[in-house]
C-alpha cells in the first residue's frame, strides 16, 4: 500500500510507546488481538476490491488503548487522549483513527470502507484476548458501564449501529461474522506477546558501550 505523506511507526516502534505508556498486559493482549482482528478482516475486504491501507490499520488497531492504563487512574477519555497522544507524537493520521475507536464520527453502510470503521469493529469483536460475537461483547460493555439510563441508551444505539457495520462487511466477505473466532491461531497471539516482550527489553536494556 501507498501511504503518500502519512507517517506510520514501525510494530518496533508501536511496542516501544505502548512501553513508554506502561501498558498493563492484558491491555498490551487485548491490543495485539484486536490489530489480529482488523488485519483478517483488512485483507479479505481488499481481496473484494477494497483499497484499504493494512500497515495503518495493523498499527492504528495495536495503539487504540495507548493511554487506557493512565485512563484507569485519571478517568480520561481514552480514545480522545489517545488521538492527542499519537498526534503529538508525529502520526496524526493514527491518531485519527484511534480517537474514534470507541465510536465513529460518521457511520455510514453506503461509502467505500474505511479504515476508522475496521479498527472500531475489530474493538468491539475482542473481549479481554478473546474474540466473541459482537452481541457478547456488547453485552459486556452494558453491564459494565451502562448503569445511567441515558449511557444505556448511548450503548443500546452504538450497538444498533455495529451491527449495520458487520453487515456491510460481511455482505462482501466470503465468511461469516460468526467465523472469526475460529480463524485465528491461540499460538499467534502468543508468539505476538514474546515478541513484545522481546523487544521492549531490547530496547530498555543498556547498550555494554554506553
């Protein structure tokens, strides 16, 4: 893929700043899951003819939670904070992406796909590392944040609209939405999860010239 004059971190450099964050690992999982997610359903929408950009969408899905760990104890808004994060960092179309993962700025079922809607869905299809139907994990997230009757309702709508976005996937698709859960490896993840690992402590550990 072209990426024209958008910059777009390295996975090295992506493992570094979900470091420099202090990621907890079960946010640093959820994170690779859900970029294994959106990678699976990037590459069999451009087999249908879609032109969407898979390094931006495999980084912008690892980065989605890069300041939810700090969110835990601050109770910022993640994907806002994050965007800002990103942008600041010098990848502002990431951050884009990033800062509408918990919910899209437009969702519309009739326009090409977009990179925004892949990494929003993939979200909503991984609980904790585990991919689930999409109703299980909003389910989750009812029970979870959905005490207030008017953010119930925020969720019950952002639910409605999900749906109508697996269906415009899935109408073009050569699998179901009920698939996915099958169609990626245990083992990937976690080699993906070494691999992390490996790299932040190369990059921590002091060089013996130094």
């Amino acid at each position: 893929m072209e990426h024209d004059d958008i910059r777009i971190p390295s996975i090295a450099r992506c493992y570094h700043l979900m470091a420099d964050m202090e990621m907890m690992d079960h946010i640093v999982a959820h994170s690779i899951q859900v970029s294994r997610v959106a990678l699976l359903i990037t590459d069999s929408l451009n087999d249908g003819g879609a032109r969407l950009d898979r390094d931006l969408v495999r980084v912008a899905a690892l980065l989605h939670d890069i300041t939810k760990t700090r969110s835990l104890r601050t109770n910022e808004m993640h994907a806002l904070t994050g965007e800002e994060y990103l942008t600041e960092q010098g990848y502002p179309r990431v951050g884009t992406i990033v800062g509408q993962h918990v919910r899209l700025k437009e969702y519309d079922t009739t326009s090409r796909c977009r990179e925004e809607e892949v990494v929003n869905y993939a979200d909503k299809r991984v609980l904790h590392d585990e991919v689930v139907s999409l109703d299980e994990r909003m389910r989750y997230i009812l029970e979870k944040y959905g005490g207030e009757e008017e953010r119930r309702r925020r969720i019950l709508w952002l639910w409605g609209k999900t749906k109508e976005l697996e269906e415009k996937f899935f109408n073009t698709i050569p699998f179901s939405a009920g698939d996915l859960s099958t169609m990626l490896r245990d083992d990937d993840l976690s080699r993906q999860l070494m691999v992390y690992h490996e790299t932040c402590r190369e990059w921590q550990t002091p060089s013996p010239l130094a």
